[in-house]
C-alpha cells in the first residue's frame, strides 16, 4: 500500500491489496481477499464485501448527484465476489432510501455510471459506458449492453438482455431481449436461459405469455386480464407480477 491513503478509522478485512494512491477515507467498511486498485477512491459509506475487485481509478460511495442530498449519512454496497472495472463511477444513497445497492457477482465494466439509490440485483452484466439515473432497480442475471442510457425510476426485470447503444424509458421485462429505437420487445433471451437451466415448456409458457401481452391484438391490461383466466406457471405469475408493479409502463411489443 505505498503511496495510499487510508484512514486509520476504516475497517479493514483480512488479504486486503490496496496499490498505489488509492484514497480511502473514514467510514468505511472492506471485507476479506478485496483488491483496491490503483488511483482508486473509496468514500465515506462504503460497505464492500468478500472477494470484490475495484481495478485502477474507479471511484466507489461518492456523493449522489441530487439536489436533495445535504450531507446525510448514505451507503454503497458492494456484494461478495463483485467486479469494479476502471473509471466507474458508483454513487451512494439520498435520503430517500440511504443506500445504493451492487449485489454479488457482478461485472460493471468501464466507464459506467451508477447513481444514487439503484437497487442492482446478483450476477449482473453492465457492460462499458452504461449510465443509470437514479433510482434504477435492475433484477438478477440481467445483462446490459454497452453505451445504454437507463433512465431514473426504470425497472430491468430478471434474465433480461438490452442491446447496445439503447436508450432505456420504460421498464423492461423478465426473460426478454429488448433493442431497438425506441426500445420494444424482441423475443426471449434464449440463450440466457437455456445457460440457466429453464426447460423447453418453460420458455415455451414464456412465450405464450408474451404472445398474449404483444401479439395479441389486446392492450396489456387486457392480456394479463386473459394470462390470469389460464392455468399459470411460476414464470408466468412473475411476468403478471413484473407488469402490474410497474409505474413507468412496460416497453412495445
């Protein structure tokens, strides 16, 4: 740790590696077998779990980009087994929720943005240059292409893979792939799933239940009033559960 400051007050685990001129302050928390990367920053409400890697010049736990921040005592967290590429940029909570969240296993590449108050779920992929507003809530095993701006308060349901460049206004649903401009509804992430162990009538009732929603010729309050009248397996209730949760509307079909 030549060349690196670190505050005498932060809590830190076992086989750590800090390098060079990484900045670490006070109120921060790092667990065991953690690599901090060179000219990284480590800010106050920092909470990093076992097994992270935050490589050169990343900035973790900095102060949200909102006006309605004033000095309050947030949180970044950061799961076990997570991984920080160069130059992201990772904001923590506002009073609203005091807390931005990073679950375990995931890969956020270089270059990108997380604002305050995002809620991202276990083993995602954010690949380089992706810009989350604030307020974000990404499920597990999503996968983000590069150069996508998402835009605050947008929900990215489970299994999910958005293509690159796209601009993300509406929340995206479980098991899909989306892309497009403006973004709609192409189909499953089959190869998501399939890598994930579902079965054929799974994706099969998937498909189906897409069907109703998209292609239907009903409006989407009609279809899952029609998914609802069938027999439901567990994907579908979580589509049903996914749509009828949304505040900002799902994309087109």
């Amino acid at each position: 740790m030549k060349f690196a400051s670190v505050s005498d007050k932060a809590k830190i685990g076992n086989n750590v590696t800090i390098k060079d001129f990484a900045v670490i302050e006070d109120d921060v928390v790092i667990g065991d077998n953690v690599v901090i990367g060179s000219n990284t920053f480590i800010g106050n409400g920092a909470r990093i779990a076992n097994d992270v890697k935050i490589f050169h010049g990343a900035v973790v736990s900095t102060v949200p980009q909102d006006l309605k921040y004033k000095d309050e005592p947030t949180t970044l967290e950061i799961g076990e087994g997570t991984v920080v590429r160069e130059y992201a940029t990772l904001n923590k909570g506002t009073v609203h929720s005091g807390k931005t969240v990073i679950g375990k296993n995931c890969l956020i590449m270089s270059y990108v943005h997380v604002a305050h108050d995002c809620v991202i779920g276990d083993n995602v992929i954010i690949a380089n240059t992706v810009q989350f507003g604030g307020h974000v809530e990404v499920e597990d095993w999503v996968i983000i292409g590069g150069m996508v701006g998402v835009h605050q308060f947008v929900k990215i349901g489970a299994h999910s893979i958005i293509a690159f460049s796209s601009r993300v206004t509406k929340d995206v649903p479980p098991f899909i792939t989306a892309g497009h401009d403006p973004l709609k509804y192409e189909g499953l992430n089959l190869i998501g799933l399939r890598r994930r162990g579902f079965s054929d009538d799974a994706m099969k009732n998937i498909t189906n239940a897409y069907d109703t929603i998209y292609r239907s010729g009903l409006n989407v309050s009609d279809g899952i009033k029609k998914l609802k009248e069938t027999k439901m397996t567990e994907e579908v209730e979580t589509i049903i559960k996914f749509v009828e949760g949304s505040s900002r509307g799902i994309i087109r079909g």
